[in-house]
C-alpha cells in the first residue's frame, strides 16, 4: 500500500463534518502554523517539498509563492481554482465531496503564509452540490472559530468564500477564472502582468489547484523534508489520479509518485487491469489535452525503460514518444476504441469552450470538429489528414492562453501514433466503430 | 533603449511595444494590425496577425522567447532582437492566422461597403494565400441596426473588439459587448438596445471591415469615387477636424481623420458625421493623404505637382517635349 496524505480518511463515517474531521487530526496544521510559525518559514517548507501544482502544469508552488508582490497597503488574496473542467478529471471533486474540511484547513494555512486576508474558492456551476458542502464546512469552520477574525486568539483573521461559476472550461485557466470572480467575461487575460504582480481587482494574487492548497495540509503537519521523500527526483509526493475508461476499477485514487505506470493500469490496489479481459490500445495519462500514448508507449519509453507515474518519466521523450502528467485525467481505451471517434468528442469539447477571443482558437476549433465531422461520416480524404495536422500546427503556440495547445496537442498525437485510423477511414469512406458503447448507441455525429 | 527589428536598429523610449517601435522604423518592418488600436486601451492581442518572434530577450537576459508574441501587448527590451519578416516560421504563422480569419468571413467584397478600405482585405492580399482550404459552410448572422444611423453585419465580423473598447472607453455609458462564446461569439447591444450617445459612431470607423456601416452612406458610392478632403468646422462636443468624403459638389459622408495605420487619433461626434452633409458647413483645408498602395489614392490629385516634375525629369532625359509648355 503505498502512502496516502490527502484522503487517508475519506472511508471514516461522517468525515465531512468539523467534529469527525478534527478528531481525526484535522485543523492541526492551522494550530501548528499560526502558533509557532512565521509566514516564510512555511513557504520555506513548501519549497523544501518540492511541491509541483496539480492543476496541470507542474510549476513549483513554493516558487509560485516567492513571486507574490508585497506591495505595503495593498489587499492580496488567494484564490483557489476548483473549476475542474478537463474531460477525465475529476479528482479535485472527490476531495470536495468527501473531506470538505481538508481544502479549507488549506486555505487557512496557505493564505497564512501569504498574508492574505481573503480567499476565494472559485469552483465549476456543475459543481453546486459540492459548492453546497463546502459553504456548510465553512459555516462550521466560522462556528468552531477556525474562520474569522482573530483566528486562535492571534491576530490573523480569515475570511473565506464560495463562489459558482458558470460552468466554462475557459474559467479555469487562472486569469480567465479571475476575470469570472470579478463579475466580467471569462476572457483570459494578456500576461504579463502576471496574478501575482496584478490579479484579482488588480492586487496581488496567487491561484492555486484543490489539491495543491489541500497538500499544504501534510507539509505543514509533518515538514517539507518528509514530504520530499515520497516520490522520485523532482515529482515528490502524492497525487490524486482520476482513473476512468475501460478499466476495471475506475475511480479517484491517490499515488505516491514515482509507481510504474503499469502497476498503476493492472494492480488490483489500483485500476485492476482492463475490463472484460480486453487488450489495452491506448492511454491517455493527464486529461484531454495531454497526447494521447499507444500501449507500447505508455508503458514504456522509447528507451526501453518502464515509464513512472512522474512528472519526468511521463514527459520523455518530448511529444514525440511521451506526454504530461497534467491534471492526472488517466483515460484507458481498449482494443475496440476509435481513436477518431474519440478524437472528435475531444475536438468538439474544445471548439465548444473556446472563449473566442482570439483567432487561431475561434476559428481553428471549430474547423478541426467539422472536419473530424467528415471523417465520422466516412466522407473524408486523405489529404484532410494532412489539413488536420496543419492546422493544429498553426494554433499550437499562437493563442492568448493554453486552451489553444490544449486543442491542438490531442489532435497531433493521434495523427502522431494512430495516422493509419485516419487514412483507413478515408479509404474505405467508412467509418466502422465497434466499440460497446457504440453497439449500444448509434453514432449521432 | 535600443531594440533590433528584422535587422534594422532603433533607439524608442520605455515602454514602447515592439508594433510601436515597428510602426517608427516604417512599413517595411511593422506587423499589420487588425485589433490593435493606439487610442483604445487594452486593444490588442485578440486577432494574432501581428506576432513577431523574439530571438533575444534583452542584453541582461538573452535568452528568446519560446512562443511567438503579440508584439503589440509586448513592450520592448534593451537590447532585444525581433523577427517579423525575415523568420519563416512567423510568415507561416501569420499565413496561418489570416487563413483563420478568413474561413468564416464571406468573401463578398464586391457587395460588400467597406471594400476599398477594408484592413482585412489587405492584410489577405499581403499576407495570405489565393485559395481558401475551408469547404464548409460559413457562419452567417441576420444584419441587425444599431440606432438608425449603424447596420452591424456580424457575418462579416473578425472580433477584433474594437467597437467594443470604444463603447466603453470614449462614452459614458457602456451598452455595447460580446455575447456568446468562442465562434459562436456576437457583437451586441445588450437587449438590442440603441447605441444612443454622441460620439456612437466611431464604432464605424474602429471597425477593420464591413461588420459596422454608416447607414446614410451604405450602398451610396464606392469609396474609390469619392474623394477625401480634411476639413473642419466649429464643433462644441468634438475637436471639429473631420475627413470629408466628396462627389462632385456633394458631402457623401463624414469620418474621422486617419492616420497611415489607419487609425483615429481624434474621435469626433455624431452631430459632425451625421448632420452637416453640406459642402458650406465646412472649412476644406486640401486633400486628404491616401496611402498610394490604397485604391482609394485612384483619381486622388494630392500629389499631383510632384508627380508632374517627377514625370518631367525622365521626359526632358529622353528629350520629350515639356507637356506644360505644348503650343
């Protein structure tokens, strides 16, 4: 069994509430912190960790922390980014649901050794139940006294709030989710200035994942050093996967970095092999966006080596023959997959949550779905293959914020490694999916 | 500080954004533009035609930036190096994003009003390709009126968000915005509601294509026919300096003085573009300046003299007669 920091308890009855949660240790880390530790030496022990932010792009938090203006006079506010929107993600909602606690006891914490008077969890309008869970966790946490002015007879006070979004994709890349909490459009802004010089109403701000704010939690608790030991090189600690797709087991489960990926897919402590007793086809290892990985890949690199759950291992190799850790979204498809037919459901969610501000994204989404289109219907060529690829290529790299690489990437990696699904449909002019749900459904493309 | 662009060095104060900087070197080197906009703040970085790739960051820190870069949201560094031109990959890209711009604009020009003075229309001329790859349908939207003086067509909108800035930051109360997400995004008057304020009708003259017309001139003349002189009048709300667009002895319409990157630096108020359509009601100072690549510079006299002493050289070289001086 490897060792679990984030949802050690999510099993315990009632764990949800203050009462269950504090008997099982919770809230040490506010004690510990506000009592006997200055703001820095907590940044200290996070950069000690070598926590990376789980949101996505793996940016070192501590790091992330040092960059934060401080400004005398001025407001700065942590935000915590809960619009987990990427298909095959949805660790950050098992956290919510279950120990609701365990996110705000983070916030507290962190917005501690930022200095922040105010925090925000901005959370997905498809998620109302569990914004309704955490608005009772913080009433709790106000009752009890955890949450409001002179925390723990100090002079910190705190206060936290809940708020909806409306449900756009676009709303979690971090300036467009503070553009939504300000009341305006979810456009991304222009950086820089980046969030943490000009954020939130234009004051300092840091935007951080549910689960970086909530692994604070164990680092404070048990120092940097200790949580620097789980894990390998630079991906140290747990992390959350949401494993989902043709897997035995599918659920949300927390690793110590550094498992091989094969243990991940067929150990029964994890996924549990594939379903039905199927061959695996491929893997995608972080969420849509990341490139999807053919068998032989995911489970090993192009040097032969059995490929980890890290950071490094995931990404080696470049595009070319590896991919992200990302989000932790681990879709597995087996044999009967259409990589087509799901490259088209990826496509056409990203021409749906682009913001439209800018051009290579608006138009370039869109263009790639209708002509996916075509390859469902079975009236594509095999020079639509070749458009295909052009046109992610000229989106990649050239928007405002990452929602263009996050469109585009999936599609060069499935014309990467499964080119032949392509051209096979285009020659036949068919398109044949055999796949159980499809058997079950008819295509509605 | 200096900064190097496609080779050519120049010296520009903090804070300048490499466009800017582009824009003083001159033509040759200065990435076109459709949403960038020197008046309107926070204009920019939405259409990507102007990205420019940073080969060396500054002198301190040398290192190039790994994406390219709107260059008119990126202010410039001592010592930095940029390609506009003169980088493949950037000239591919750009090709790339007037491609995007193009697939789901009708290419109708020769119905359409703005045609002649279109910036979309020259930036696919300069810098795109002569066949379109796209085989689907295009989007299309019902022509709506803004006021009876505006007709917004947003089958021909870019998005630029020009119009957009100026309903907000040039009048008071702010009716004008975008609805909708990604390509499905509209230009909009909240509850089609009029734009109703005076200086409205900038939003036309902001707009690089036919998306916002003038409704009292639609369809009235082709620009290249009419011919544009600046003039002025006494004006209580604006500056009063206006461009004055003349058939014969006729005003067929009025807008606001453009700069050569086609922008307005003085905006000016609907009572001037709208109601003084005679030619008394202003003072005419001469002809207006016309880009010569610009093919409304067609019948346009404003270099007239030069030309002909220009002409005159090469004709007395060759030992023509002196067309001035013909019995």
């Amino acid at each position: 069994m490897g060792k679990k920091l984030l949802i050690h308890n999510d099993k315990v009855p009632n764990i949800h509430t203050l009462e269950v949660y504090r008997a099982h240790g919770g809230y040490a880390s506010v004690e510990k912190a506000l009592k006997t530790m200055t703001p820095d030496q907590i940044i200290d022990e996070v950069k000690k960790s070598g926590l990376r932010g789980r949101g996505g792009a793996g940016f070192p938090t501590g790091l992330k922390w040092s960059f934060l203006a401080k400004p005398p006079g001025v407001e700065r506010y942590l935000v915590c980014n809960a619009d987990e929107s990427e298909p095959g993600t949805f660790k950050d909602r098992y956290l919510m649901e279950v120990i609701p606690h365990a996110l705000i006891e983070g916030m507290i914490t962190s917005s501690y050794a930022l200095g922040a008077k105010t925090s925000y969890i901005y959370i997905r309008g498809e998620y109302f139940y569990v914004a309704r869970i955490l608005e009772a966790a913080i009433k709790e946490a106000y009752a009890a006294g955890w949450l409001g002015k002179n925390i723990l007879g100090t002079d910190f006070s705190h206060d936290c709030y809940v708020q909806v979004g409306g449900g756009a994709y676009i709303c979690g890349e971090e300036t467009g989710l503070l553009e939504s909490l300000e009341g305006k459009r979810g456009n991304p802004r222009i950086k820089p200035p980046f969030p943490a010089v000009a954020g939130l109403w234009g004051c300092p701000t840091v935007v951080n994942n549910v689960e970086t704010i909530a692994a604070v939690v164990p680092i404070v608790n048990e120092g940097g050093e200790a949580y620097a030991k789980i894990g390998i090189g630079k991906s140290t600690g747990t992390k959350l996967i949401s494993a989902s797709g043709h897997i035995n087991k599918p659920g949300t489960y927390e690793i110590e970095l550094g498992i091989p990926v094969e243990e991940f897919i067929y150990s029964d402590e994890y996924c549990g092999g594939i379903r039905n007793g199927k061959k695996m086809k491929a893997v995608v290892a972080g969420g849509s966006s990341v490139p999807i990985l053919p068998t032989e890949l995911i489970l090993k690199t192009a040097k032969g080596e059995p490929r980890l759950m890290t950071y490094e291992s995931l990404a080696d190799g470049g595009f070319q023959t590896g991919t992200m850790l990302g989000s932790g979204g681990f879709i597995v498809m087996d044999e009967d997959t259409s990589i087509v037919k799901n490259l088209f459901t990826f496509t056409r969610f990203y021409h749906h949550e682009s913001c439209g501000q800018c051009s290579p994204c608006r138009e370039g989404t869109g263009w790639m779905e209708k002509i996916l289109k075509k390859f469902m219907n079975g009236t594509a060529n095999e020079s639509d293959v070749e458009l295909l690829w052009d046109i992610q290529s000229k989106i990649e790299g050239k928007t405002i914020c990452p929602l263009g690489e996050a469109a585009a990437w999936p599609v060069a990696a499935a014309i990467r490694h499964f080119k032949h699904e392509f051209l096979e449909i285009a020659r036949n002019k068919k398109f044949v999916d055999v796949s159980h749900y499809n058997r079950l459904n008819k295509v509605t493309a | 500080m200096k900064v190097t662009i496609d080779g050519i060095e120049i010296d520009v104060p903090k804070g300048t954004t490499i466009l800017q900087a582009a824009r003083m070197i001159g033509p040759k080197v200065a990435p076109p533009a459709m949403c960038y906009y020197t008046n309107l703040k926070t204009s920019g970085g939405y259409c990507r035609t102007c990205i420019v790739k940073v080969t060396k960051g500054s002198t301190a820190n040398p290192t190039p930036m790994p994406k390219p870069v709107a260059s008119c949201r990126t202010e410039v560094m001592e010592g930095m190096e940029v390609q506009v031109y003169t980088n493949p990959e950037i000239v591919e890209a750009r090709k790339g994003v007037v491609e995007f711009l193009l697939i789901n604009h009708p290419l109708d020009c020769p119905v359409c009003d703005q045609a002649g003075e279109c910036k979309l229309q020259d930036l696919g001329y300069e810098n795109g390709s002569a066949k379109t790859r796209f085989e689907f349908k295009r989007r299309e939207y019902e022509m709506i009126d803004i006021g009876d003086k505006i007709k917004l067509h947003m089958t021909r909108c870019i998005l630029c968000y020009r119009c957009v800035k100026v309903a907000d930051q040039i009048t008071n109360t702010r009716l004008h915005g975008v609805v909708h997400r990604g390509d499905a995004s509209e230009i909009s008057t909240y509850i089609a509601q009029v734009i109703n304020n005076d200086f409205s009708g900038n939003v036309i003259d902001v707009c690089p294509v036919g998306a916002l017309t003038d409704k009292t001139f639609r369809f009235k003349q082709r620009v290249w026919f009419s011919k544009p002189v600046d003039a002025h009048r006494k004006c209580d709300k604006c500056c009063g300096k206006t461009r004055v667009w003349l058939k014969g002895e006729e005003v067929v319409r009025v807008t606001a003085r453009k700069d050569e990157w086609d922008e307005v630096h003085e905006f000016i108020c609907n009572s001037c573009r709208y109601d003084h359509k005679k030619k008394s009601d202003w003072v005419i100072e001469g002809p207006s300046h016309i880009a010569r690549a610009s093919v409304i510079s067609q019948n346009h006299y404003e270099h007239l003299n030069e030309l002909k002493v220009e002409a005159m050289k090469h004709q007395k070289a060759l030992g023509f007669m002196d067309i001035d001086k013909r019995p």
